[in-house]
C-alpha cells in the first residue's frame, strides 16, 4: 500500500491562560490593540515544567489513544517539527520514542522549517510510505516559544505561546493525503527568525510577512487544491497555519471556498509555530462540532525560511 491517510489527532496545551490584559502589565500595549491587529484573545504559555519533548509525548499519546488498534510499539517512523529545541542532541523525537517506550526502535528525526514544519512532516511522512520505508508515522508539532521570546517587545510578545499537536499516519490503499506543495522564498529567508546575533529571541518583520501573504497564499492554495485534483468548493475545512487573524479570515473567500469551515484557534492559543495547524485541527475534533468523517481539509503553512507547505487530508 503506496497511499496513505490520517488516522487519528492529539494535542497538549499547559494549562496557564495569558489573556491580553496580563500583557498590558509587561508592555505598552491594549486588549484592544491586540485583538484588533491580530485577533488573539489569550493564549497558553508554558508553567515551568513542559519542554518541547514533553509536550510532544502528551499530544501522541492522546492521538495514540484515539487510533484505533494502534499501539505506540506499531510505529516505525517519528517525526517532530519544530524550532524551538533548546538541545542540539538527542533530537526530540528520540526523546518522544523513549517516553512512549517504542522498543522496537521506529526511525526519529526532527525537522526544522519553523512555522511550516508540521506540514513539511506529513509530506516526509507521506513520501516515507510512498516508498515502503514506513507504514505508521507519528508526526508532531511542539513548540515552547517562551522559551525564545522578547517579553520587552511588544510586537512579538503578544504573539507566541507553547504547545503541540500530533497526527498519526498509516498506509492505505487509497490516497487520502495529497501530494504536499512546497516551497520557500529565499528573499525573505530573515522575514522570521531566531538568531545568535539576537540573543535567540524570536523576531520578525510582520509587514514583509503580511504583504507577501496577501498576494501569495490565495495563489499556493489554490495550487495545493488543484494538485490534489480538487474544485476550491469542495472544501470542507482549511487548517491555516495560526498566526494572525486576519490573514486566516480572508482566505476562504480568496480561493473561492466560502462554505468551508475555518479554524480560527489562534483566537485561544496565539502563535505555536508548528504546533499550530495540529493543535488546531486537534482541538476542533475534540470539540462539541467536530468535523465529519470523509470531510476534506485543507491544510497549508507558512513562516520562517520564508518557507511554506501544504496538502489536503480526508478527515477519517
């Protein structure tokens, strides 16, 4: 089986709630200015204890309690996206094997491409078993990027949050996860960044961001839908990656999806890099109004490098 499709979702948020008015205490900053330039409300930041690779082993233990008759010992490929790693060595996801006790030792490796990463992941994960290298993949987004932010700009303060979101792919005989489109625009390679030069504080020229999102997303969305051999209204949802309100709002209507169902958890949780398109799709399942099964979504992210990637995933 050379296809492959998304079995089940998981997600882990620390339980510390950051609404803007707690923001208004450390910078120059207003509950009505946050909102309004990127519609966040609150977010998670971590409380002391969580790291990258904790948080990670939460949300796949939860996905792997949701996957039916999968055990942790059945996967052979983990993958964890993310930026945020404070260790070089070992990588999180030899660290997220030993914390579910996978003996059978699966393949492990991190990817970094920032806020894209998870859906840079799937596609890996989907390739890997195109190739028969893998037939169950876990793949992760986590992030702790309060471990990375400026707490006296606030720019970016407002925005970050930690947190992690998982899925767990296996072969099938039917394509239900299209071929991943991505790319990156190397003019804008320090658009986002997490440098030396800056003390390792997270950092971003958010207008570059915005204009390029503006005119680029609707086209390589719309290029995701027609790689997949799709029409834009025969979307049922779009999973963007979660960084500002007012980028994800518009998008539907853009690409010509206007019933598609929008998640909008970047309202709740701020900008967890990527953790965010997981942690979203994740929450939305878990939630009173989950999508259905066989309902298709889109999902599609973007960020440092300046890279970007997505597919659509058939909800199982």
């Amino acid at each position: 089986m050379t296809g492959s499709k998304v079995v089940a979702f998981g997600h882990f948020q620390p339980e510390r709630i950051v609404p803007n008015t707690e923001l208004e205490t450390l910078v120059e900053t207003s509950d009505e200015w946050i909102t309004r330039r990127v519609g966040i409300q609150e977010r998670r930041w971590g409380t002391g204890v969580e790291t990258v690779d904790s948080m990670a082993i939460k949300a796949a233990k939860m996905a792997l309690d949701n996957a039916a008759d999968i055990n942790a010992e059945d996967i052979d490929l983990v993958i964890v996206a993310t930026c945020t790693a404070t260790d070089r060595t070992p990588h999180m996801a030899a660290r997220v094997a030993l914390g579910l006790g996978m003996d059978q030792g699966p393949a492990t490796m991190d990817l970094n491409a920032a806020c894209s990463g998870f859906a840079h992941a799937v596609g890996m994960a989907q390739g890997a078993i195109a190739a028969g290298s893998s037939t169950k993949a876990l793949v992760i987004g986590s992030e702790m990027l309060t471990d990375f932010t400026d707490f006296t700009d606030r720019s970016t303060c407002v925005l970050t949050a930690d947190g992690a979101g998982a899925f767990i792919i296996t072969a099938s005989q039917t394509a239900e996860i299209s071929p991943v489109v991505w790319g990156s625009v190397p003019s804008l390679s320090d658009a986002v960044r997490i440098e030396a030069d800056n003390d390792m504080k997270f950092a971003q020229n958010g207008q570059s961001v915005y204009r390029w999102t503006v005119t680029q997303l609707p086209k390589i969305a719309s290029k995701i839908i027609d790689r997949a051999g799709m029409k834009p209204e025969e979307l049922d949802a779009i999973i963007l990656h979660q960084a500002n309100l007012r980028i994800i709002e518009p998008l539907a209507e853009k690409i010509g999806a206007p019933n598609a169902r929008v998640a909008t958890d970047v309202v709740y949780s701020g900008n967890t890099s990527a953790a965010s398109m997981p942690l979203a799709l994740s929450k939305l399942m878990a939630s009173d109004e989950p999508l259905a099964s066989g309902d298709k979504a889109l999902l599609f992210a973007f960020g440092g490098g300046l890279s970007y990637a997505g597919q659509i995933i058939t909800i199982p």
